[in-house]
C-alpha cells in the first residue's frame, strides 16, 4: 500500500448559520454594555460638578456676614440752650443725625429692608427713625443717614436728669440700630442676616456735641 493511499482529505469546514435569536441576544449585549458605560460617564460626570459647586459654596461663593458701623451721631438743636437746666430744655426741639453704614464682603448684593434707629434715656424710648430698603452692592459699603426727631418730654419727665446735668453737663443715651435683609448667590445659596447694633452715648448740652460713643455689634442667622 503506497503513502499516497493512507492519505485522506480533509473534510471541508463546516460553518454554522447564526440565527437570528443570537444575533439580537449579541445586539442587546452590546447595547446594555453601552448604556452601562454612557451611565457611568453621567454619574462620574454629576459627582466631578456636585464636588466644583460644594467647593464654590463653600470657598468663594461662602456666605460672609454684613458689617455694621456707626460712623458718627451729630445732635440738632442745642444752639440756643445756654446752660445745663431742664428748663433751658424745656420746648427745644433736638434732633440726632446717625451715621451708619453697612458694607458687603460678599461676591453678591446683600438686600436689607427697613433700617430702624432707637434712642433710648434710662430705658425710656425717646426717639425713633425708619430708613428705606436698600442694597449694599458686592464688596461695597452702603452709607445712610437717619435723623431721630428726640421726645425731650419723655427725657425730662426723669427726676434724676438735674441731678445728672448739674453733675456733668452730660445726658447719657443709647442706640439700637437694625438691619435685616438677605444675601443670594447664583440662585442657590440664600442667607437672611439681621445685623444689630447697640451704641452708648454722652450729649453734651453745652458743648452742642455728641462723645463717648461705644459700639457693640451682634448678628443674627
């Protein structure tokens, strides 16, 4: 038997049809596989912008809180008291111009509403004064003037206010000083802030001036 007799050929390959079930299963595979990919980019994608915007809210766009300061009280009205007695007082109308002023450190405007002004002698309300609504501009100051029309009535209905005048000359009041109001950025933080004050004073009825100012400032969330 010759070598040439041992040798058989080789059956031809045999190629098997896909079917179309299998094609659709590989399909579907693929798709789900994509969809899975394109998800895990979306929420790689919303973690990374979450984490830049805590990070502004928290660095740059923080909230800081508004300023208060009381830059000066002028008084009105004792030009024609010529010495230190309540009757001298008596039918004078006095008047205090408050200078305040409210400055912003924030990267938006801080909106206040009504600035309200209280003097008080002895605990006793003697004068009032409502300023308008305003905005203090990002990293601005914003300055108001507030004229206090003073009761001098309530003060000298105070048994102890010779006593205190032929003692020193000086008539000892304080202020309170409130401004209210909100600070937005971008449409997502939002803070209200009350920012109070409180001063005591010394007027001097002969000297026509106001001194010994001291301030206390307080804010509220």
């Amino acid at each position: 038997m010759t070598d040439s007799e041992h040798v058989r050929p080789l059956a031809p390959a045999t190629i098997l049809p896909v079917s179309d079930e299998s094609a659709s299963n590989i399909k579907n595979t693929r798709r789900r596989k994509n969809r899975i990919k394109c998800l895990i980019c979306v929420i790689a994608t919303s973690i990374i912008l979450i984490t830049i915007v805590l990070t502004l809210v928290f660095t740059v766009f923080r909230v800081k809180d508004p300023i208060i300061k009381m830059n000066g009280v002028m008084v009105n009205g004792l030009d024609s008291v010529t010495g230190i007695n309540q009757v001298q007082l008596l039918g004078t109308n006095i008047s205090m111009i408050v200078d305040v002023s409210v400055k912003n450190p924030n990267m938006a405007s801080f909106k206040y509403s009504n600035t309200t002004t209280d003097i008080y002698y002895k605990g006793t309300l003697v004068g009032e004064a409502h300023g308008l609504p305003g905005k203090a501009r990002p990293h601005r100051t914003s300055r108001m003037n507030l004229t206090v029309d003073i009761m001098i009535d309530r003060i000298l209905s105070d048994p102890g206010l010779g006593r205190e005048l032929t003692r020193s000359g000086l008539v000892n009041m304080w202020s309170y000083t409130r401004v209210g109001g909100k600070v937005k950025i971008l449409g997502i933080v939002k803070k209200h802030v009350t920012v109070k004050m409180n001063c005591t004073m010394a007027v001097n009825i002969t000297g026509q001036a106001i001194q010994d100012v001291d301030c206390k400032k307080k804010i509220d969330l």
